[in-house]
C-alpha cells in the first residue's frame, strides 16, 4: 500500500494579540512510510509565519505535527496565508492548509489631544496624562522631553516604561511657574515603539501668573440633585482654608471630605450620566461680578466618578437664578475626555478654565456634562461612573490690568508706531495705557475704546522710539 498523507483543510488562529506557537498535524493513512521533504508558507502574509519544525517522516497510520510560529506584531487586521508540505505521496506531492487569524497589530500610542491649555496657573502646578495604547502589542516608551521656548520650566516626573495592548497608563508633568509670568508655551514630546508616530506631541500653552489672586466669594450653591440623590459629603463648596489652601498654588486639603459634591450612586456597574441625567450646580456669588476663570478641585484620582466635562451658562443679579443664557449668551464647554485634565488629574491640585470672554454676572449655572464610566472588565485601572462628583469650585479675582482682558498679539511697525489686540466684549468701553518702567502709568492713551466681539486691535501711533522697552496696559471702564 502507498503512503496517503492528509491535512487539515484550514487552522483559524482566531483572534491573535502576541506572538503564538502552533502545530498542524499530518497524518500518514497508507501502509508505506510517508516522508516529508519541505513545509513553507506562501501566500499574501506569509512573512508573518515561520516553519520552526517538521517530521522527516510519518509511519504507515500515524501521525506528526508540523511546528509554526506566528508573529502578528507588524500587521493589523484579517490575514492568509497557505502552509505547503512537500512529501512522496504520488497523488499529492504537495498539501496544502490554508491558515488565517485577525491580528490587532502593534503598539499605537493614542493622545488625549493635540493641545492640553493648563490655563493660568502661579508656583508648581502638576499635570497628569492618561495615554492610551490601542494596538494588539505591548507599547515601549522610551523616554518623554519637552521643546519649545518655555521648555526648561516642564519637566516628566513620571514616564511609563510600556502601555499593555488595549491598555492606559499615566504620564505626570510639571510645571514650575513660580518665577515666570505672562504666556508659556512647551511641546511634550512622548517617544515610543508605536511605527507610524515614534514620536507624539503635545502641545501645553499655560498662563504664569504672580499676582495672589483670591476668590469671589460665594455666598449659596443649590444642586440639582438635593431633593433626589445628593449624598452630603462635607456638604457643598467650604473655601479658602476649609476646603482648599488659601495660599498659591492653592492645593485642596486633604485627610477629609470638605468642600467635595457628589451624587448617590445609581447601582453599579451602571453610568449615571446615562441613566439618571446630568446634575447641575448653581452659584450665588451674591452680586455681579466681572469673572473670567472658573476653578475646579478634582473629586478623587483613584475612581472615574469625577466631573469630566461640564458647561457655565451666567445670569445677571436682575435676571435672578433662572434666565441663565438670557442676556448672557457666551456659554462654555469645558474639559471632555480629549482635554487631558481629568478625571485623572491630581485630586489636591486646582484645575483653572479661563474664559474666552468675560461674563458679568452673579449667578453661574454649571451643568455635568459626562463623568468616565469604565465598565468592569476594562483593562483601564479604575472602575467608577456610576456618581458624578467634584471637588471644590471658585472663581477667581483677578486685580488690576488684566482683569478681563489678555493681549493675545503685538508687533511694532516703525519706531513710534506699536499695534497690539486684546480680547473683548462687544460694545464695552476700555482705557490704553503707556509706560516705560512698569511703575508709572499715567500716560494714559486713550479712555474711550470701544471694545469689539473676541478681539480688538489697537494702534499706538506715538511710541517713544528711543526706548528700548514699551509697556501697555488695558483698562475695562
């Protein structure tokens, strides 16, 4: 009797994350001694295998295996390939087994944006980055430094080493503005084995300022959820000294739960933002007050109940606290997953929005827009979202030049000629002043600016061309 070799018709690897070792087995159904002479891959991805071991023979009604490795680290998707073995069967002198799988491919680190504004910040500020890998092999960094004019003020404090596929791990920053003032601007740079983006960037623009700010005062908050679902941690906002350090940079206190807001909890694993609707906080600020910089203190980094992402709608102290949007018409959104702040900044440090555009008000409405709700069983390493919750909120006062207003570009066009643009309100009249220390402003420009919508260009047509340094300030009326 002939040697009568058969194969499987196809190996399915499945789903393949990690290079894998397999075997194919050969069986010899005739009465002679089959003998193998060859096995190779061909096919469209034939380069992702290799033959690591193959019989030389099969006795008559036995069998053995055929070793193969695959390695799908390099490829992303559906592949094929054919396994070919060569023997001395004479009515198949070639088996062949069609072999497929679906690979997730290699490391791909994923940013939470392309731009993280830390906004103003005064002394220290620390910075937490949740960087995803969405690749089926593990993510190797190799290291993270930063570029750009104000790079010698950030530094990493803390780099991870790799991200486990469909994993996340935190990237720390700092940010030492203690000695600096005006506008900064870095480039994170995050090195790593992902192919096609070996090295990510990040662009993190922030604002130093020396100034002590304080805080308006708020004199009530009422939550949407207090007749329902709030759950009285330390009750509402506390402030300076109960709730967060009166001294810059601010911290939030920690070793209890003053100043913390949060609701009850719908039952988990459920997302509350989902299934029950978004809380809203209102703020008394018990008169109207020019503000253009919320605050916020995050309710914890070792959970995903955090505020996430919320939106401000203002009402003036006529309209009281229900025409939010009517005569105030600049509604923000802040932070979303791809702002990079939160949910997992750090608990104790003061998270600063600035404004686009200063609202004139007493009450501000904030709406939690989405919290993170992380089903169990997600590789990402807190669970939670089934509250919604913050830390602690203020609203900066900003005194003196500045106050409602930030001069976003200048450039001089001839010796005594200087142009620069500020933001603005519609309509509201500013004063420009002039100096050439920093201590006297009583050249006063001109009191009678007439702010325009976003920006306002103003043109100093009578600079002192000998100095070497000009100075502007700009003054709301």
């Amino acid at each position: 009797a002939e040697q009568d070799i058969s194969v499987p018709a196809s190996v399915d690897l499945g789903q393949l994350f990690a290079p894998q070792t397999f075997t194919v087995t050969v069986a010899n159904l005739g009465g002679s001694t089959l003998n193998l002479s060859g096995a190779t891959v061909v096919g469209a991805n034939s380069d992702l295998f290799m033959v690591t071991a193959f019989p030389p023979t099969v006795a008559p009604l036995e069998s053995a295996d055929v070793e193969l490795s695959v390695d799908p680290a390099a490829y992303a998707g559906v592949f094929t390939a054919t396994l070919q073995i060569a023997s001395d069967d004479p009515d198949t002198p070639t088996a062949e087994v069609m072999l497929t799988g679906e690979s997730f491919g290699p490391g791909n680190l994923v940013i939470p944006a392309d731009v993280i504004d830390r906004g103003r910040i005064s002394g220290v500020r620390n910075l937490t980055i949740r960087l995803r890998n969405d690749g089926g092999s593990d993510l190797t960094i190799s290291g993270a430094s930063f570029a750009g004019p104000d790079a010698g003020l950030y530094s990493a404090t803390v780099v991870p080493a790799s991200i486990p596929a469909f994993g996340a791990e935190l990237l720390s920053l700092q940010i030492d503005a203690s000695a600096a003032s005006g506008a900064l601007s870095a480039t994170l740079l995050i090195m790593s084995d992902d192919p096609d983006t070996p090295t990510a960037s990040i662009d993190i623009p922030a604002f130093a300022l020396q100034e002590p700010d304080t805080f308006h005062p708020i004199t009530a908050v009422t939550a949407s959820t207090e007749g329902t679902d709030f759950y009285p941690v330390g009750n509402l906002i506390q402030g300076a000294d109960i709730g967060y350090e009166s001294a810059l940079p601010h911290a939030r206190i920690s070793g209890g739960p003053e100043g913390l807001w949060v609701t009850d909890a719908c039952g988990f694993p459920c997302d509350y933002i989902e299934t029950t609707g978004q809380p809203v906080l209102v703020f008394d600020l018990g008169g109207d007050r020019a503000i253009n910089e919320i605050s916020l203190w995050g309710y914890s980094d070792s959970n995903t109940n955090g505020l996430t992402e919320f939106s401000l709608r203002f009402a003036t102290a006529a309209e009281g606290p229900v025409a939010f949007g009517n005569s105030i018409t600049y509604n923000p959104v802040f932070g979303g997953l791809d702002a990079g702040l939160l949910p997992y900044e750090d608990a104790l440090a003061r998270n600063s929005f600035t404004f686009e555009q200063t609202a004139f008000a007493r009450y501000v409405e904030l709406t939690c827009i989405d919290n993170l709700f992380i089903p169990p069983g997600n590789v990402v390493p807190y669970l939670g979202g089934d509250r919604v919750g913050a830390g602690e909120v203020a609203f900066a006062i900003i005194d003196g030049p500045g106050a409602d207003f930030a001069i976003v570009r200048m450039a001089r066009l001839s010796p005594t000629e200087v142009e620069f643009e500020f933001t603005s309100n519609a309509g509201a009249i500013y004063a420009v002043d002039r100096s050439t220390d920093g201590a006297d402003w009583t050249n006063e420009l001109d009191d009678g600016v007439v702010g325009e919508a976003g920006t306002t260009v103003f043109t100093d047509t009578s600079a002192p061309a000998g100095e070497p340094t000009v100075l502007y300030r700009v003054r709301r009326l």
